[in-house]
C-alpha cells in the first residue's frame, strides 16, 4: 500500500509540472498586444491551469500522507479538467482552422480579409463597443509609429515582412491606390471607392485604418497564430495528463488491493 501511495504521490508531482506550461502559456498569450486587447483566451488558459496545479498538489499529498478522500478528490476533478482541456484544444482548433494571408503584387506583406475567418472570431472583433475598445487598445501602441522609424522610401516599405497588424492597422489597403509618403502617412487617389475601408483610411497618426475591416482581419491573423502556437502547447500537455492520470488510476487500483489483501490476511490470521 505504501509504495502504491509513493507511486501515486511521484505521478501527481509530474502532474503539477505539467501545469506550468499550461500557465505559462496563457501568461505568454496576455502579454501580447493583440490578446492583451482583445482579452479572449489568455484567462480560460491560466485559470485551468491553477486548477491542473491544485488538483494534481491534492493527489500528491493524498498519496504520500495516504488519505484516500484527497486521491477520490483527485481522480474525479484530473479527469473532468482533462475533458475541459480537451475541449479547449478541440475548440480552439476549429475556430483557427480559416483564414490566411492574401499576396498582392509587388508586396512582400500580404493582405488580410475578414470574411475568412471563422464567424466566431468575426464575430469577437464585429461588435462596435468591442471594437472600440479593442481599437483604443491598439492606437495606444508603438506598432505603426515603429513603422516610420524603419522605412523611409516606398520600396523598402513594400519589401517589408510587415506583421498582419500592421499590414491591416498601419497602411491603406493595396487596393485602393494610395500613394505612398510615409508608412502611415498616404495620398488619397481620385477614385478611392474601391473598398469601404478605402474610405474609413485617415492620416491622422490616432485613427489610421483602426476602423478597416483589414485592421481586424489583421488581428484575427495574429491571434490565429499565437493561438494555434498555444494550442500545440495545451495538446502536448493534454497527452501528458492522460498518460499519466492512467497510471494514477492503475497505482490507485492496485492501492486498493493491497488494501484489502492486507485485510484480508490480517483477518485469516486473527482467526487462527
């Protein structure tokens, strides 16, 4: 019994390592720019987590001080935050699943549309008070004015592997035929008519094309690959967590066996 306790005690120590990475990672996510913002994913990752890190502690400490309430704790929480992890892998998989960058001619940036993304994450950026905020996040940062510190002539800015913020955030659709003087600064042709946010594009350093359709496309871009690198993250862990709640289970079986083995026999020799 003991040395399936020990058992039980070391595997659940495995455990609480294996829910760093799980914060470490939703730590990593909020302090992006774009989910800092937007404030989706980071949080639901960190908190589960906590809760990986407090459950596998129970059943390290009903293992090793043997109180079979903490390991019955154990067993049942591990196995319903391996079902919600799953499904944080699971879900957020498909909401990444669409969406990527459009090249355009002579550009080395690509272009970013909102439409093929995912009508969930559309749908986190489309509401106008979520959006404002979100907008007032982003206009707070260096992201467009570190622009005009790197690139002075059109070509060095149209060779440029610009970040998908910053191609929808910073600069005029290609589209739209605007002339370039500075990254962030731009002249307006005849016929701008082409796209609405041809239209919403301003000069002015505070309002750029934050209010574009491409801006947000190109915060969804960014938060599909911050959260798919995530995601790579959780479903290493999630394998983890499964092998090694299995072995918790058969250790906490074979617990019980001894258990009432030792029983057993303590009974057949009172009896004699």
């Amino acid at each position: 019994m003991a040395l399936s306790n020990n058992v039980i005690g070391c595997i659940n120590f495995v455990a609480m390592l294996l829910s760093i990475p799980v914060i470490g990672a939703g730590i990593w996510l909020a302090m992006e720019t774009d989910n800092s913002c937007v404030k989706i994913l980071q949080w639901p990752v960190i908190i589960l987590g906590v809760l990986i890190l407090v459950v596998a502690l129970a059943g390290f400490i009903g293992g090793f001080w043997r109180i079979p309430a903490l390991l019955i704790f154990y067993l049942i929480a591990m196995l319903i935050l391996i079902i919600l992890l799953a499904c944080l892998v699971v879900f957020i998989y498909m909401v990444t699943i669409r969406g990527s960058g459009h090249m355009e001619p002579s550009r080395t940036y690509l272009e970013y549309h909102l439409e093929d993304y995912s009508g969930w994450l559309r749908r986190r950026v489309q509401s106008p008070y979520k959006w404002d905020r979100i907008r007032s996040c982003l206009s707070s940062t260096t992201m467009c004015a570190q622009l005009n510190q790197s690139y002075k002539m059109a070509q060095d800015f149209f060779n440029a592997p610009l970040s998908p913020m910053q191609s929808g955030c910073c600069k005029p659709p290609t589209q739209c035929g605007y002339t370039f003087v500075n990254p962030t600064y731009w002249i307006s042709p005849i016929n701008n008519a082409a796209d609405m946010d041809c239209l919403n594009w301003n000069n002015d350093q505070t309002q750029l094309c934050y209010s574009c359709d491409s801006c947000k496309a190109g915060l969804l871009a960014n938060l599909k690959k911050e959260w798919r690198r995530a995601d790579i993250i959780l479903l290493i862990t999630l394998v983890g967590l499964i092998w090694v709640y299995l072995i918790g289970c058969c250790a906490f079986r074979n617990a019980k066996t001894e258990d009432i083995f030792r029983k057993y026999k303590q009974g057949y020799a009172d009896t004699n």
